[in-house]
C-alpha cells in the first residue's frame, strides 16, 4: 500500500478513535495550561504546535524540539486541531505576544 494511502487510513482511523469528547492522545486538564487541549501526559498545548507549523517548523523540527512527543502525538494534535479550529484560534490568539 502506498505511503500517501496508508497516512491516509491512520488519520481516519485517529479520527474515528476521536469520535465523541474523547480525542485519543489528547487531554484537556484545568489548571493545566489554562485547560488547554495538549498533548497526552504533557504540557505541550496543541495550539503551541499549530502555530509553530505555521511558522515553517516541520514535524521532523517539532519532534526534535519536543523529544517527548513522538509522531503519533503529532497526527493526534493535527487531527483534533482540525476538528476544533476555532478553538485553536483562539488559543493562538489569547497567547499571541504583542
């Protein structure tokens, strides 16, 4: 099967997982991180991951800067962050440094 194919299969498959409130590889904790969504077991907010791809970083980057996640934690983040846009946004957006 091909590369492009198989990618495709396991988002939808983590998609599927995500049905419902429970987004597989994703915790909101209040009083960590303000609530926000982050990576399992972490503090590494997802918005925090969004906004760095968007500022040209890589998965490989992000993976070598956050050694903690893996490429799971990654396809998770991507996945939840397009489920709940707005709410990224907003993140991004309370957190912005003027």
């Amino acid at each position: 099967m091909p590369s492009d194919k198989r990618e495709k299969l396991h988002a939808i498959h983590l998609l599927a997982q995500s049905l419902g409130n429970h987004w597989q590889g994703i915790e909101k904790t209040p009083r960590v991180c303000g609530g926000e969504a982050c990576i399992a077991k972490t503090r590494i907010p997802v918005w925090v991951l969004v906004e760095a791809r968007r500022l040209g970083y890589s998965d490989a980057d992000l993976l070598t800067s956050y050694p903690t996640i893996t490429a799971t934690d990654l396809a998770n983040a991507w996945v939840y962050a397009e489920a709940h846009p707005d709410e990224i946004e907003l993140a991004i957006e309370r957190n912005e440094v003027a």
